[in-house]
C-alpha cells in the first residue's frame, strides 16, 4: 500500500520534476561543464581548456569596472530606495479609508515588465524631447534639462539606479510595512508612558525592531544589482564609454555577441559564487547587528 501510494505521489510530480531537470538542473550542471571549455555555443566540439577561462576573466579590464559598476549601483539603490521604503511604510502603516490602494498605487511599478519600464524611461531621459528634461525646463531648472542623463559617462549609471528605486520601493515598502505590522502597540504605549517623542520611537523602538526586515531589503537589493540585466540593456547596453558595464551585460556579450559560450559561461559562474559569498557575508554582519540590537 505504501508503495502505491508512493507510486502516486512520484506521478503526480513527474511532469514538474521532468520540466525541472530539462530546463533547469540540466542548463546548471552543463554550464559546471562548458565553463572549463572553449565552446563557442555552435559546434558540437568542445575542447577542455581547465581554469584557462577563469584566469582570462580575473584578467579581464572589464571585470573591475563592472564590480565598481555593482558598487556604485548597490550603494545608491541600498540608501535611496531603503530610505524611501521606511519612510513610506511608516506613513502607509495607518488605518485610515483609502490606505489600500495607496500601498497599491506605490506597489503598482513592481508588477510592470521591466523591458517596458527601460524603454518608457529612456524615452524620459532622452535629450530635449523627454519628459525629463522638458520639466526640468519648465521649472527654471535649466542646468538639469540641458543634461544627457544616458550619454554622459558620469551620469548613466545613476540614472539607471533611479529606474531600479523607483521599480523596487513598493516592494520593499511592503517588507517592511509588514514588519512594522508585527510589531505589538504595546511597546509605542510604553515608550510613549517614558515620554519618548515620535522621533525617538522611530530610532529607538521602530528601526531596531526592523532589523530582520532591513536584513532581507539588502540581501534582495545586493543580490538585484549584482545580476543587473535588464534595465542597462534596454536603456545603454553597458555604454556609455562602459560607465554602465554589469556582470550581465559582460555575460551577454561575451557569450552571444561574440560566441565564447564557455568564457561567458565561466564569467556566470564566478557571478554565482560572488553573489553566495556576499550574500552569505551579508547575513553573517546583519545579523550580528540584529543580536546586538
């Protein structure tokens, strides 16, 4: 009977498990392989060429300005849209009528496709005929709406970190509106009994205990611009002058522009390990804050 029932239960899933292995596991465990090899992603021959690959990409200039590339981008996103998503979620965290779809409305970009939002903020950004620098214009702002948001080598890659804040606020909004959400009212009662003011619960009661919610905002944060794809393909593709240059980017154009599948494969794979590593880095330090909070 058991065995039946285990029968069962192994049909029931194969069709998933079978969509797994083929489109999933299987393009995993290849790429472990063509990583070590000089496949150009056509030919059926494939010669093995060891750590080759990865001594090529740790030579690579390119590499370095797609890791301060990520920095850039992930300190930028980290302080303003985590900045704008506390801020939201505490003024979001009333009962009042109308306070759904306010959270709706700010959640609403995070739903959008993101090929979409590139080409409808490239259109914004662009010179003289964007909505952009045609406000900035009409406001006397004359400085800003002569900019080339996307053009300019020191401008682009915080344009594009404006896209992704504007994107992924409402989701991070969310996390921490739901931690705020658990959060007993009696603790605001008894700090309130101590005659702390509003601006001394928000840094002494509020910010502590969203911590483990601060913790998971970074993570995904990090994590999204290190594998960054999208938003620089569709608005610079890395350009200008590789001022916007991403691991993805890097990836894409190593492998299909250029037919080094097992060098761009390799980049891939050492982009897969950086993330683990600083992810798992990440916890380790946030959550010590967390313990020491």
């Amino acid at each position: 009977m058991k065995f039946m029932n285990f029968r069962n239960y192994l049909l029931f899933i194969a069709p998933a498990l079978l969509i797994y292995l083929l489109f999933f596991a299987g393009p995993i465990f290849s790429g472990l392989y063509y990583g070590f090899t000089d496949w150009n992603g056509f030919s059926f021959k494939a010669d093995w060429v060891g750590l080759e690959n990865f001594r090529e990409a740790f030579r690579d200039p390119l590499l370095l300005t797609a890791l301060k590339n990520m920095a850039i981008l992930s300190a930028t996103v980290i302080v303003l849209q985590h900045s704008a998503s506390i801020l939201l979620a505490v003024l979001l965290d009333q009962k009042v009528k109308g306070i759904v779809w306010m959270r709706a409305v700010i959640f609403f970009p995070v739903i959008l496709n993101t090929v979409v939002i590139g080409y409808v903020w490239s259109y914004m950004y662009a010179p003289m005929v964007g909505f952009l620098p045609k406000f900035f214009a009409a406001i006397g702002l004359e400085g800003l709406a002569g900019l080339d948001w996307l053009g300019d080598p020191g401008l682009a890659i915080y344009a594009i970190a404006f896209v992704m804040v504007w994107q992924y606020t409402g989701y991070s909004m969310m996390i921490y509106l739901a931690g705020l959400q658990s959060v007993s009212g009696e603790i605001y009662e008894a700090s309130s009994i101590d005659g702390a003011g509003p601006w001394n619960k928000f840094w002494r009661v509020t910010l502590p205990l969203l911590i483990p919610s601060i913790i998971v905002n970074t993570v995904l944060s990090v994590i999204g611009c290190m594998k960054m794809f999208e938003h620089v393909f569709i608005m610079t593709q890395g350009g200008p002058a590789n001022s916007t240059q991403t691991f993805g980017i890097m990836i894409y154009q190593y492998a299909f522009k250029t037919s080094q599948m097992g060098y761009g494969t390799a980049m891939a794979m050492i982009l897969s390990v950086m993330i683990l590593a600083v992810t798992f880095v990440q916890i380790k330090l946030l959550s010590r804050l967390e313990v020491a909070n």
